[in-house]
C-alpha cells in the first residue's frame, strides 16, 4: 500500500480522518456533520491487486481506541 485516505466512525460515535503514506499515517479526530447512514471507508493505494484478506485482518488488529495511540 502507498497511501490510504479515510473516514471512520469510532466507538464512541465520533469520526476521525485517517490518511497515510509509505509508513507515515495520521489519524484526527473530525466534528463534521454526518448523515446516520454514513459508513466508515478507507482507499488504499497500490501498484497491483492488493491482497483484502491481509488488509481485513490488520484492519480488525487496530486498536478501538484511537485517542491511545495518537
């Protein structure tokens, strides 16, 4: 992956902004208006077919508590 850009919702039904590139990633929290029916996305870039089953699993390793980790 070279890059990935995306919006989350977190547990504590807040979002947060999440872009990255190489092995720099930023996450920040965002007060923006969102329609109920909004889902979390994420892109991700890369030269390729990306492997989904990899990046499934280490989506479901992160941590639910962002606010940790920044």
């Amino acid at each position: 992956v070279y890059r990935l850009k995306g919006l989350v919702e977190t547990s504590d039904e807040g979002w947060c902004a999440i872009q990255g590139v190489g092995e720099v990633f930023e996450v920040v929290e965002v007060s923006i208006p969102v329609d109920p029916q909004t889902q979390s996305k994420i892109l991700f870039v890369g030269t390729g077919p990306l492997d989904r089953d990899a990046l499934q699993t280490g989506l479901d390793g992160c941590d639910e508590d962002v606010e940790d980790d920044v």
